[in-house]
C-alpha cells in the first residue's frame, strides 16, 4: 500500500476509469466525476461525460434524465432510513457540486441547475439517525471539500435526537423573546402572500425573526411575477444566506444573488419559509415579527 | 478470526431484527405504514385488512398494538426470507467485512489488513423482483460467529428500471465498502 492509495482523488479516478456500460449506471459515475472535479480534476466531467450523454441518448432529452434522478433522490431522502438514506445524501451531494463548477459544465442548462438545487435543498426536512450521520461525517470528513459547496446536511450533520434538543432550546430562546415584545406576530405566509400581491405597488416591509438567537431584517419587494427577500442582520450587514426555501422547494425554483438575496418563483403565497442563516444553523421562520409597518 | 482466515457464511435460518425497537422504527419508515403502504401490502404476507388497520393505529399514535405487532412482523418475514433465499441462490448479494481499524490512518499505510480482526461479517443484498435492499449481519465474538440479524430492508421508487435499480445496489456497496471501510469477500452479485 502507497500514499497514493490513500489519496482520495487518486481512489475517484480509478473508480471512473470503470467507464458505465449501461444508462443506469450514468448517474452514480456522473456522481464520482463532479466530485473529482471539485477536487481539482474535471477531465471525467468535461471531457468524457458527454460523450456518454450521446452514447446512452440521454442528451436528447438532460432535463427529462435529470429530473428523474431528482425525483429517485427525493423519494430516497423521503423513504431511506440509517445508511441507505446517507447514501442518499450523498447521491444528492455529489450531483449538487455540478452546480458549484466555475465554469458550469456546457450541458447544464439553468434549468437543469435548477433542478438539481431542487434536489439538494428537498433534503432539508430529512430526519437523519445516528448511523446516517456517522457515515456523512466519513464522507466529509474524507474529501474535505470547501464547505462552501456543501450542502448544510453535510457541513454540519446532526442527528434527530440532536435537532431535537436544537430546535428545543430555539423555541425556548424564541418565547424568551416574545415574551419581552409587545408588537403584533404575524405568519410568515402572510408576509410572502402580501409580498406576492400584484395589486400593491412595489414596496420594501421590513421585519424582524427573532429565532436560534439570531435577528435578521427582511426586505420584501415584488418585481414582475416573482419575490425577492433580502436578509439581513440587526446591525445592518447583509446575512450570509446559503439557501432560501419555500417548503418543498423541488416544484418552486429559487435563487440567491451574492448577496444573500433569495428570489422566488411560482405560487409561493401561503408556503411557510425556512432559510439557512450558515451551514451550521438551519432556522424554521415560522413566526415572523412585525417591527414596523410598510413604508 | 483474521480477514485472511474469514469464510463466508450464508444467512440460511430465519433472521430477525436486533431488538423490537430498531424493528418498529424500520418497519414505519419503510413505507409500511407511514409512507405509500399500497406497495408493500402487496408483497408483505398478511391481509391487507390488517395493514389499514394498523395504519390507522399508528396515525392515532397507539404503537403497541395486535396489528402493528403483525405488520412489522410481516416487514420481518420478508425480508429475512428475500435474505435467505439469495444466499441459497448465490446470487444478489455480496459479503462485507468489517475489521478492527487503526486509531488513526497513518497506520493503515503500513499494516497488513488482512492480519485485522474481523469484527462483523455483513450481507448486502438486492432482489430483483420486488425491488428490495437488504442488509444483514453477523458479529464474531470470540472467533465465533453468532447469528445474522436483520438491519434493514428498503423498497426504492417503483420508477426504477432494472438496470438502474442494479446499478443502484452497486453503488451503494462501493459507498459501504469506502465510507464504512468494510472488506469484500464475495460478490455474489454478479
């Protein structure tokens, strides 16, 4: 045994080199080459994956193909239990470094990218066991990848029994601060339906959601027929948004610009909204708290 | 019992999960009662009368009841006779080995795996026809196997063709074999 055996870009390329022979075994190889490229070699990715593409005729239809593996990695997060659902995730991670390349590989449309986000962030309800988070935290802790391109779940997984008394001390640290407050709870549902509403002139509302200790304003502006929210701290600074969702955010495509801004599409009135503050902190904002009235 | 010295054994008596506990918890999220009980109904060997009632208990949140007990016994059944019956067959499945680690991976460099203790002897299994995952194992105490227990079985999306289905079984088995560090000792998958 050599160090090179031990090198985890050195053990991807050796599994690459096991070229697919048939189409369904494209998506895990597919998988291996985003993560190789993030590590630093892209040659699978660019130069043999479409290749494939055209040989298994998946390039005739990539949204249709790679809606279907969002799906089966959607019904696994909803379905798979202990280490069949970390393989899940990690199924989910790999294809969600596609998004994460700079330049984006030429078959990934926006939309594509878009559904694979999908993918990704549909992981966020997922209740994880200790064995599933055992073999995540082997998974990072093996490839250490910029956290940046990973997906909260894997940055910082934790355990049901661990969100649990999370969420446990959020709730008691959240009535901690109603208590001290005076002013009138609305529904962040409410907030996005009004925010949604055509016939209001475009508008900025500003709250505050105090939860997980943490305090961040939201600028609420409606441009055509989508709604941007801006977050932000208390002290003024842009919040370090990775992800914004809409509850099952797979049939509701998202963005967040650079600077943490996260914009909506489609029917989002009425859909309870959750945002990730850091990999670390996943935060329900399930009550928001009115601290003055629109402008 | 050494990697270099460890034989395969094949699940060949009914298996059962560890405790009732890690049963109930399996049985409910594998779609038995919380998700699309339609599919398995169909191949779990009780009346379906029996599964809507126990549904019908756990939305209620009654756990300890007669129709629970049959249904999860049932997810039990099955899976232990898929195991079995793919041993006999020698094939869908494969035989992991999971052996005594280092404390820290510098040492792996250096060691012999196969002088490693072998701790667990693990089943991965797929069958083809009713779309099943499954996981069985066997701990060595004292050089002594003791009897394979169930770890799980786990049905994935119907829409899966055969071809990914099986390409999906292999994939997971490269993640157990690179994630979890166990050894292969057979491939009966092939």
């Amino acid at each position: 045994m050599n160090d090179n055996d031990l090198n985890p870009l050195v053990q991807l390329r050796e599994r690459l080199a096991a070229k697919p022979t048939e189409v369904g075994e494209l998506p895990d190889w597919l998988g291996l080459a985003a993560r190789a490229a993030v590590l630093g070699d892209r040659a699978s990715l660019d130069d043999q994956a479409p290749e494939f593409f055209t040989e298994f005729k998946v390039d005739q239809d990539i949204k249709s193909w790679v809606l279907d593996r969002a799906k089966e990695g959607v019904w696994d997060f909803e379905h798979a239990q202990g280490e069949f659902l970390a393989y899940a995730l990690i199924d989910a991670q790999d294809w969600h470094f596609l998004t994460c390349l700079e330049p984006a590989p030429r078959w990934l449309t926006p939309l594509v990218a878009s559904i694979i986000r999908g993918w990704g962030a549909s992981s966020r309800g997922v209740a994880l066991d200790v064995e599933a988070v055992q073999i995540v935290e082997a998974y990072r802790d093996k490839y250490r990848i910029d956290e940046e391109l990973l997906l909260p779940f894997v940055a910082a997984p934790l355990s049901q029994q661990e969100e649990i008394m999370f969420k446990r001390l959020a709730n008691h640290l959240r009535e901690m601060r109603q208590q001290r407050s005076e002013e009138p709870l609305v529904e962040s549902s409410q907030v996005v339906r009004m925010a949604a509403d055509k016939d209001l002139p475009p508008q900025t509302m500003r709250w505050r959601s105090p939860e997980m200790g943490f305090y961040c304003d939201a600028d609420l502006i409606h441009t055509e027929n989508r709604v941007v929210l801006t977050f932000m701290h208390i002290d003024g600074s842009h919040a370090n948004l990775l992800q914004g969702l809409t509850g099952k955010l797979a049939s509701f495509p998202f963005d967040v610009d650079e600077r943490g801004s996260v914009s909506i599409g489609g029917d989002v009135a009425a859909l309870p909204l959750r945002v990730t503050m850091n990999p670390a902190l996943e935060i329900g904002l399930n009550r928001w708290h009115l601290i003055q009235d629109p402008e | 019992m050494k990697v270099n010295e460890a034989t395969i054994v094949e699940a060949a008596t009914p298996l059962r999960f560890a405790n009732f506990d890690r049963l109930i918890s399996h049985a409910i999220k594998h779609a038995l009662i919380q998700w699309q009980s339609e599919r398995w109904r169909t191949i779990i060997p009780i009346p379906s009368e029996t599964c809507a009632a126990a549904r019908q208990d756990w939305m209620l949140g009654h756990l300890d009841t007669e129709n629970i007990r049959q249904v999860v016994l049932g997810y039990q059944q099955l899976c232990s006779e898929s195991v079995v019956a793919l041993c006999e067959k020698s094939e869908g499945h494969v035989h992991l080995l999971r052996c005594q680690q280092p404390d820290n991976l510098t040492e792996l460099k250096h060691a012999d795996i196969g002088d490693r203790h072998v701790l667990e002897q693990i089943i991965y299994a797929w069958e083809i026809h009713r779309r099943l995952f499954l996981i069985a194992s066997m701990f060595v105490r004292k050089d002594k196997p003791v009897p394979y227990l169930l770890r799980t079985g786990y049905r994935p999306s119907d829409r899966l063709d055969l071809g990914r289905f099986r390409a999906k079984a292999r994939a997971w088995v490269q993640c157990a074999t690179e994630f979890r560090m166990f050894r292969m000792l057979v491939d009966h998958g092939k």
